[in-house]
C-alpha cells in the first residue's frame, strides 16, 4: 500500500481508472476496469470487482465478493456488506448485450447486508438499511428497513420503542380508540380525537369543520385495495393541507418534518391525524382490507407535490 494522500493499493489489485479519490483503500485481488469513478476514503475490499461504468462517492465500503456493475450508482457513506450481488440486466441472455444498461441507485447513508441480491433498476433511499439475504425487487424508500424475498418493509430507521419517549426522539405510538393523544414531535403534525358513537347497529364516526377539521375539505381520496408490502404517499406538498383516517383495518403513517420522524399505528376512525404543508409522510397498510380516507384543503395540483426526498430534506432545513 502507498502511504502519502493518494489512493493506497495493494500491489494485487488490478486498479485500471484514473479517477480513485485522495486516501481510497484498494485491498488484494480487487479489480477496477477502466472509466469506473471512485471517491476518497472508500474502502474496496478483497475481491471486489468493479466495472467501467459505475458511479462510487465518498466515504463507501464495499466488503469482499461484491461485483459492481456498469450502470450502479453508489453515493457518499453507503455500505455495501460481504457477497451483496448487483444486477443490471432484467432479460440477460448470453452473449447478448443491451444498448444501455438498467440503472440501480443507492442513496447516500444507505446500507446492504450480506447476501443481499438487488434487482436492477431500483433505487434504495438515503439511509434505508437492507438486511442480510434480502431479494430486493422494487424501491425502497428513504430510513426505511427491509428485508425477506422479496424484500418488505419492517420498520424505519431512528424509529425505536418505546411507544412514546419525550419531545424530539424517534417514536412508535399504537393509537386506537382509548389511548390518549399525545403532542408530536414532528414539526406540522397533530393528532385529532374524533367521536365514535357504537351501538348494536354498529358505529358511527364523524368530523365537523371547526370542532375536528382544522380546514374545510375542498377534496377527499380513499387509499384502499394497496397490495402486500406496497407504500402509498411517499411525497410532501408544499402548499396543501391533510386529514387522514384510518376508518377500516390498521396502518402505519410515518411522517417526517427533516428532523424528526415518527411512525403512527393507526387502528381506529376515532383519530385522525392532521398534516401541514412540508410533511413528508409514507402509509404501509397492515392488513388488505385497510382503507385509509384523506381530506384535502385544495382540489389536486401536481406543482404541490415534492416527490423527491433529497429536494424536500433541502427545502425542510433551508425553512427551519
């Protein structure tokens, strides 16, 4: 290995780009083709292989045995753990090669166990964390944590038991029809007791403007029918308002204002939960039944819409 600011590699490597980053680590037996961009402070363990056309920030580990293919992209402090597999091919068939190759990102702060297989054309979000020997064949969204074949999501990063901690940490809350409300940590967030009225004939659930909607709805939406392992929401808006409920089955609304994150386990109509503009919230429903009604404070417009979780992080702190 070479002691100055460069790049140190191992007199067994095979490094062939030009573009390695100050104090990057190339172990033995690691293989770097030509045009592959390598970041500082990585660390490239041994028998990596990495190709032409691949894309390696700052501050990345890659452990031993992983191959990173044309077309993947891995930003800054992601780790990828011992014998993860890339793909960038969805129809491979022997000496048959595409026009271009099927593009895979992993966001930055994100991390893959070992064994993980990742299916081309997916992107992990920042900081998401795929457990070891998971099969990820779809999306996953930023903090989330996965793991299984296929891959679902299990929970979220920095939210922990227990169930309600102070102002300002990570929460989980089960919020049914008897447990108190408590404040929200997450800037824009509130949750609304709303009456339920139970009798022989069944329930009866209700809001009034004024008394329980903090807006008049211009729009309403139902979330229902959301197949196995499926998010909806994933966004933020800019300008809109929103109530939801959980008026059938349980789901799990996990909110974010750029600081704090909390997860909401929502079992009963009699709560609701209002968000403000600049609220990032993510619905996992728990059973298939589920159906999820969300009041809108304006009719839909897709300028609103931040869809994009890096552009929301930066706008989110820039206001803060």
């Amino acid at each position: 290995m070479n002691d100055n600011d460069g790049p140190q590699i191992h007199a067994q490597a095979i490094v062939e780009s030009l573009s390695i980053g100050p104090r990057t680590r190339v172990w033995a037996f690691a293989h770097i083709l030509p045009g592959a961009q390598i970041g500082s402070d990585c660390n490239i363990c041994d028998g990596v292989f990495i190709e032409g056309q691949s894309v390696i920030g700052d501050r990345v580990t890659v452990k031993c045995g992983v191959q990173v293919w044309d077309g993947v992209t891995l930003e800054d402090d992601v780790f990828i753990g011992p014998n993860a597999t890339f793909t960038n091919d969805l129809f491979p068939r022997s000496g048959q090669h595409p026009a271009s190759y099927t593009k895979t990102l992993v966001r930055a702060g994100a991390s893959i166990g070992a064994n993980a297989t990742i299916i081309a054309g997916v992107t992990i979000g920042e900081r998401a964390m795929v457990g070891a020997g998971a099969v990820v064949t779809r999306d996953v969204p930023p903090g989330a944590v996965v793991y299984g074949n296929p891959a679902r999501v299990r929970g979220w990063v920095d939210v922990t038991p227990p169930r309600f901690t102070p102002r300002g940490s990570a929460k989980t809350m089960e919020l049914g029809s008897e447990s108190p409300l408590p404040e929200l940590a997450v800037s824009g967030a509130r949750l609304v007791r709303l009456p339920l009225l139970a009798d022989s004939r069944g329930f009866l659930s209700f809001g009034q403007t004024g008394a329980h909607l903090p807006f008049a709805p211009q729009r309403y939406f139902l979330i229902a029918g959301v197949p196995d392992g499926s998010l909806r929401g994933e966004h933020a808006h800019r300008e809109l308002e929103q109530f939801l409920v959980c008026v059938h089955g349980s789901c799990r609304l996990v909110i974010e204002d750029g600081t704090h994150r909390e997860e909401l386990v929502l079992t009963s109509p009699s709560v609701g939960v209002h968000l403000a503009p600049m609220v990032w919230a993510t619905i996992l429903h728990d059973t298939p039944d589920t159906t999820v009604m969300v009041l809108a404070s304006a009719v839909y417009a897709e300028s609103d819409y931040i869809r994009d979780y890096s552009e929301f992080l930066r706008l989110a702190r820039a206001a803060s």
